[in-house]
C-alpha cells in the first residue's frame, strides 16, 4: 500500500505528516506500507522549509534530505490513498484522476469539513510550525491504524 500526502509546495506540511505517518508505521512494525508527500505548486528539488525542519529535529525527526516535487498524474496513479491539507489540493488531486482515493487528512482522521483543513505555516514563525506539527501528530495518531488496517 501506498500514502501519499499533499500541500501546496512539498517542503512544511506534507513533508512533516509523511515524516509522521513513516514514525508511526514503524514503531507498529507495519513495513508494506510506503509513504511519500507532493506538492500542487512545488518547485522540483525545492529543500523543506526551515521552520519544518527545525521542528522536526526537536521531535528527533530528520528531514534535510526531503526534495520537494510536484504533484502529477503519475504520482496520483501511484498512490493507493492521498490525504491532502485542504479542499484545494483534494480538487486538484480529483483533477488528475484520483477522485476515487483522496480524502482531507483531517476529515479522514475523524473531523467535520468545516474544521478538517490543515493550516500553512509556511513563512510564518517557529511557533507556527510547532502548531502545525502538533496538529499533524494529533492527526496522524488517528489515521495510522484505519492506515495500518487496510493492508491485508
């Protein structure tokens, strides 16, 4: 099974829940599963953010070696499930085929529409990224067994 998650440009968001859901995948020993992230407005090769990568290192979280890349109908044929920030990146994931299998992350993790999007830190202070990963690892504590149960 493949996850994939989706922001805007690859280097805050999706890289942090890809970073989170791989954690958590692991300590329950759950290896079929590969995960990777996309962007809908990323710049190839375009490093993670600082702010994402400062607070990943104080959740002992390396991501110096993440690349961003942009979301493309391959990436979306790839994926067996992609959870995406907001309703944005869900329209364009249905654009490029991938109706069937794209859920907002937060409404897959158990919220209603109006509170399912997950907020851009993105040139915004430390304390914004914490929140965000704070956010990211409340939902991704929700969606690793519905992710894990689905393998079979």
């Amino acid at each position: 099974m493949h996850v994939m998650f989706v922001c805007t440009g690859n280097t805050c968001r999706s890289p942090m829940a890809q970073a989170l859901l791989k954690q958590a995948l692991v300590n329950r020993g759950a290896d079929q599963i590969t995960v990777s992230s996309a962007g809908t407005g990323a710049w190839d090769g375009a490093p993670i953010s600082e702010g994402a990568y400062l607070v990943g290192l104080e959740h002992g979280l390396d991501l110096s070696g993440h690349r961003a890349r942009m979301l493309t109908r391959e990436l979306v044929r790839s994926a067996d499930l992609i959870l995406t920030m907001s309703s944005q990146h869900r329209a364009r994931v249905s654009e490029l085929g991938g109706e069937d299998k794209v859920h907002m992350l937060g409404e897959y993790a158990g919220r209603d529409e109006a509170n399912a999007e997950v907020s851009d830190p993105f040139g915004a202070d430390l304390a914004s990224y914490r929140q965000t990963y704070d956010e990211l690892e409340q939902l991704i504590d929700r969606v690793v067994s519905r992710v894990a149960g689905r393998v079979k």
